[in-house]
C-alpha cells in the first residue's frame, strides 16, 4: 500500500459509501471527507420505485450506519482542480486531498418547459412526492418512457388500480437492453395487464395552465393525463467537473481499473470504463450491483496504486419485476449480432434467450427462469461459444 493521507470522496450514496466502507476496512487510517449533496444517510434507490410507492418505506443501506462523522451532508462539489488536488464545495470551502473518489451518479433527463404533475423519479423525496400523487386517485396516469423505471412505475400504478398510459419511442420498450424477442414480449406482458400501450411515437409537449391536462404526441394527437412520469433516462452528473482536466465522455471516462487521473477513481453510475470482456469496449452502467462493486474496487485500486490496481471486468447484471414477471438480465446483450431463444417460450411467460457476437457470448435475458440466468451469466463471463449453450 502507498502512503495517502487525506481521501475524499465526493457522492454520498452506493458507490461512495462502499467506497469508504473499503477505505476503512482495508486498515487505511488517514482523514476521509465524505460530500454528499443530499441531506439523508445514503439510502437505496431500487425500492424508490417499487414498495415505496406502495406505501413500504424501507430504503436502508446496510453500512450507511458505519459512517464517521468527516461526513458533509447537503453539501454539493461544484469544482475540481487535479493539478493543485483541490476541491471547491458550492460554500466556497477548499479542501485538499491525496486521493480522490467520483461517485456522484446520475439525475434524470428533464423535459423542458413542463408544468405541474409531470414528474421524475430518483430521490426519495421523488418517490414520496410521487406516492403522494399515485393516492390522490389520478384518473389518467401517463409514463412516458418504457426502460426499468417507466415500466416499473407503470406496473406499480396499475397494482395500485390506476389508468396507465406508457407512451415509448420504440416499436417495442427496451428493445435495446432486451433484444427484439424479450422486448415483443415485454410490449404483451403491459398490456395483458391492462397497461395502455402507445409504442413508436414521441412526446412533443404539454397542455395544460398550471397543471397538466394532456400529452402532446409525434403522431399530432394528444392523450388526457393528470399525472404525469418521466422515465427517459438519466445524465451523468460531471457538470462539476468541466475544466477539471479529467475526460468527460457520458460520464467519467476511466482506465480498466477506474483510475480517471493520478489519484482520482471514478465509481457506480458516473464511471465509464473500458471492459474487459467485451473487447474493451467503454461501458457505463446504472444497476445496483455494479456501483456496489466499483465503490469498492476503485476504493482498494486507490489505496494500492495504480502498478498493483485490478481490472473491473464484472459481468453487468440487472434484475426487475413487472406486473408480477421476473426479468433479469446479464452482460450487455445490446452488443450482439445473434440471440437464440435456449429455455421455455415468450408466450408462456418463461423464457431464457442467449445473446453472441461473432459466435461468442456477450449476454443473456431471462423471464422468471432465474435458473437459467446463471448458468447463461457464467457462460458469458467465461466467454464461452454459444454453440455451447444453445
Ligand atoms: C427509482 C430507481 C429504481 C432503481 N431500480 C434498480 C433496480 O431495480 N436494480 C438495479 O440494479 N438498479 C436500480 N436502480 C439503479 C441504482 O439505484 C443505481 O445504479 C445506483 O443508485 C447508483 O449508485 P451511485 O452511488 O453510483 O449513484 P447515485 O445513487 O446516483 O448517487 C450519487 C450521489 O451523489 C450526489 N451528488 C451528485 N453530484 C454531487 C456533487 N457535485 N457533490 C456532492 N454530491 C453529489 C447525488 O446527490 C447522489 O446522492 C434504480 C435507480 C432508481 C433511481
């Protein structure tokens, strides 16, 4: 281990408390400033937009407790300066450091121009707002967007008894992270429960003074709505960090062991780096498990050095439930150039397809065949032929 001082590490949620959870239990005995710019113990998204908004407000982070009290809430980075290893936080503090970990996220993609009630979903405060807005009884819920969040959202508002519109921009929702197959599927699955289902078609604008009364579409008609969710994804959050020196590219961009610039690490939804099995492909990922993983790692690679760092080669992997359906998915399937269906059939709602590019396997998608993920997940981490498993 080389000798650092002074960490700090900037983003208070997963990756930044698996981060200092590392530092310390690796022995590092040195001053950890933890900036964080929101004002709660770190906490975990995934149920923001599941139980939550059931009414369930478990969102606890194991390990957030661990937390000392170098601990700066509600308080925001807003400039890094690698040369001088210097930080400015948005009270006009400096603080200087020897090491340095980037785990500030994401936020989601905004619409412009939109009034009240139409809304985003990515902090707890979100969450309740939302829940608050899903009980007052809306009659016409629209989500526009149909990834993870939007078709989520979208399941938990039709549990709830709600009218749901999900207006996406694609044939098929998440045909990008699913393939073509697993996504015609998916499009079924909403509607078999009741989800009304506008694919192809864009939204151009709101109606409505003050509170939204409509959602005006590419297809020049415009859909009744008095709720409204935006899942359209998300932006790395590295507006902090223009001028910094480091490579800004949809996020941190970072060696194959997360290194940005000496000193600094990069972790969790900000991060992206080349992988390592994928022909070093640069990836950022925004699943749980990776910003759990990279926290970690990047962490331990700062405290080691860079001469003795490890590679992240992690497979990605993701796991949802909608309208009661299990989808879990692994590696990147969107970099195939073939998927072979290998377990049972969409239409009986459990299924497993493999996903290869030049005959090798680069990911796998499984509808409540949780059996077959693994297997299909460790075939692809060892970068197996999928000759081999289909
Ligand atoms: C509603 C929802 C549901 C999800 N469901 C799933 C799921 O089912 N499965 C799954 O695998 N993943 C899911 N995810 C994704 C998962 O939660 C994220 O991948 C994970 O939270 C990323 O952690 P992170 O620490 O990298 O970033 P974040 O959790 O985004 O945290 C970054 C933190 O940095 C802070 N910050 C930003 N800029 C600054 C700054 N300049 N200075 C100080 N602090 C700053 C932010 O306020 C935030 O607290 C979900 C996410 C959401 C929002």
């Amino acid at each position: 281990m080389r000798t650092l001082n002074t960490v700090a590490v900037v983003g208070a949620s997963l990756a930044g408390l698996r981060a200092v959870q590392t530092l310390r239990r690796e022995g590092f005995a040195g001053d950890i400033t933890l900036i964080g710019a929101e004002r709660h113990l770190p906490y975990n998204r995934p149920p923001l937009s599941k139980s939550m908004l059931r009414g369930d407000d478990e969102i606890t982070l194991p390990g957030a407790e661990e937390l000392g009290d170098q601990w700066l809430k509600g308080r925001q980075a807003v400039r890094l300066d690698t040369s001088d290893r210097r930080l400015t936080l948005d009270d006009g503090t400096e603080l200087g450091y020897d090491g340095l970990v980037i785990a500030t996220g994401a936020r989601p993609r905004r619409l412009p121009d939109h009034p009240d009630g139409v809304r985003t979903l990515r902090t707890v405060e979100d969450a309740l707002a939302l829940r608050a807005e899903l009980q007052a009884g809306h009659e016409r819920v629209v989500v526009i967007g149909g990834g993870f969040i939007g078709g989520e959202v979208a399941s938990t508002a039709r549990a709830l008894g709600l009218n749901v519109t999900l207006v996406d921009a694609s044939p098929y929702p998440m045909t990008n992270v699913l393939g073509a197959e697993a996504a015609r599927w998916l499009a079924r699955h909403h509607r078999d429960n009741g989800v009304e289902l506008v694919s192809d078609t864009r939204v151009t604008g709101f109606e409505g003074n003050g509170r939204v009364t409509g959602v005006r579409l590419s297809n020049g008609s415009t859909l009744p709505a008095d709720l409204v969710i935006a899942g359209t994804g998300v932006t790395p959050n590295t507006d902090w960090l223009e001028g910094s020196g480091l490579t800004l590219s949809d996020g941190v961009v970072c060696d194959e062991t997360l290194f940005a610039a000496e000193n600094v690490v990069a972790a969790g939804d900000v991060a992206r780096w080349p992988h390592g099995l994928f022909g070093g492909e640069l990836v950022r990922v925004e699943h749980w498990a990776n910003a759990n993983d990279q926290g970690a790692l990047a962490a331990l690679n700062l405290l080691t050095g860079p001469e003795s760092a490890k590679p992240y080669a992690d497979l990605p992997s993701f796991a949802t439930h909608m309208h009661g359906a299990r989808i879990q998915t692994a590696g990147l399937p969107h970099l195939a150039d073939e998927s072979r269906l290998v377990t049972g059939e969409p239409d009986e709602n459990r299924f497993a397809i493999a996903f290869a590019r030049n005959g090798v396997l680069v990911g796998a998608v499984a509808v409540n065949a949780p059996k077959d993920l693994i297997r299909l997940k460790r075939a692809t981490a060892a970068a197996d032929r999928v000759d081999a498993v289909a």
